[in-house]
C-alpha cells in the first residue's frame, strides 16, 4: 500500500458504560480537565495530519454525545454501537464499507483502520505517527503495546498465587490497533459467526492465522478504567502539555 494513495480512518467503539468507575455517568464522558474523557480522545486523533476522519460508535441511548465539542473540519460519523465491543467496532467497518460507494468520502477496501479506545486519552501524536510509518508497508498491520516488565501471576479461584507467569515475550496491548479495513471487517465477522472471544482488534486478526506487528508506544497511554485513572490521566495531560 502507497502512503499517498489510501486513506486512514480513525474508528473509536464507545458504547459501553464502564460499570468498574462507579459512577452513573459513562467513563467516556466524564470530565478530564477542560474536556471529556472521549473529547480528548477523538481530539487526539483529529488533529493528526494523516487521519482522514473518524466514526464513533454510541449506545442507541446515548445522551451525551450532542453535547461534545470537536475542533475540526474532518468527517465525523456517528454509528449505531452493539453488546460488545467487536459488534460496535463491525457496525463502524460496515459503515465505512458503505460509504466507499459515495465519491465523496473516496473510502477504498485498503484503507487503514486505526481503532481508539474511546477511554485512552493521553495519545501522543509522535505515536499515531509512528505506528503509521512502521505499519504502512505492512501486510498484516499492528497495534501499539509496551513489553511487559513486572512479575506476572495466575491466580487460583480463591485468589491465590498459582504460579509465576514467565514475562519473556509478552507484551501489554494498546490501542490504537492499525489494520486494513476490510481485512478488519472480516476477520471481526468471522470471528462472531465462530463464537470465538475477541479481546481486541488483534485477536480477530489472529484468529484468521495472521500475525500483526507490535509497536512499542509510552507508558502514559493509560485506558481510564477506575477513578484513580482520572488523576493519572490529567497529570499526563499536564505533563505532555508541558513537554510541547
């Protein structure tokens, strides 16, 4: 694939509540500085050069969405989400299948998928940038992911230690997950038929027997899961704000 000749559609999958933060507010769409958590994240991937425009996927309920503020003058495309996050992320892929028969929107097959938890906001350009210079050669494509460097356990069912996992050769995935769109669309919809989990973008690539590329991303690329996370993604925020 030419660089200049295939697009790069970010697709952020946010239909989920995220029940782990305690709060009666979706973790997306709690309040991060001067933005939403989701803000950040969509915002992230907008202001970079590369990236043509960008789908969200949202509950059919979702209440909070109208209300959010994007600075930009790319494609923005809302789609409806599913009961997990392979059915939110296909209904994105199947939209944008679609939408390659509007010359407007100039979508082919071939072009790249960059998947965004809606919950990592402390992307780094230099990131974005560097998983599309490494990958945009690539057969298969690739995620970011960080080498794994504490000790690992497998617990028991009454949680305890049952053993010390060897760390050698795993590696901590992260999004965004880079992947041709419709190999992507593919892989996820044979995965569903297949009833076969799929934790990632990754997997259903994976399970096709393909083999994607790590990228070694920043620590401070953190999914928000729990309200420490909050903290620790606005002193990020500062930090990288700083840094610029």
């Amino acid at each position: 694939m030419n660089k200049n000749t295939v697009n790069y559609w970010a697709v952020v999958p946010a239909a989920g509540v995220g029940k782990r933060m305690g709060s009666d507010v979706p973790k997306q769409y709690l309040q991060l500085l001067d933005k939403t958590v989701i803000e950040h994240s969509c915002q992230r991937l907008l202001n970079n050069e590369n990236i043509t425009g960008l789908v969200v996927a949202l509950g059919k309920d979702d209440g909070y969405w109208d209300d959010i503020n994007l600075e930009t003058d790319k494609p923005v495309i809302r789609v409806d989400g599913g009961d997990e996050r392979c059915h939110s992320v296909l209904n994105a892929l199947t939209e944008l299948s679609k939408l390659s028969e509007q010359s407007e929107y100039n979508i082919q097959q071939d072009d790249w998928i960059l998947v965004h938890d809606a919950a990592r906001p402390c992307l780094r350009e230099g990131d974005i940038n560097l998983l599309i210079e490494r990958l945009n050669e690539h057969a298969v494509g690739g995620l970011l992911a960080l080498p794994v460097r504490d000790t690992m356990k497998r617990q028991t069912d009454d949680q305890t230690v049952d053993e010390t996992v060897d760390r050698e050769g795993l590696w901590q995935a992260q999004t965004p997950q880079m992947f041709p769109l419709e190999m992507l669309r593919q892989a996820i919809d044979d995965a569903i038929k297949s009833d076969f989990l799929i934790t990632d973008e990754s997997s259903a690539i994976e399970y096709m027997g393909l083999n994607p590329l790590l990228v070694e991303g920043h620590e401070d690329n953190i999914k928000i899961t729990r309200q420490p996370d909050l903290k620790l993604a606005e002193m990020y925020l500062k930090a990288q704000t700083n840094d610029d």
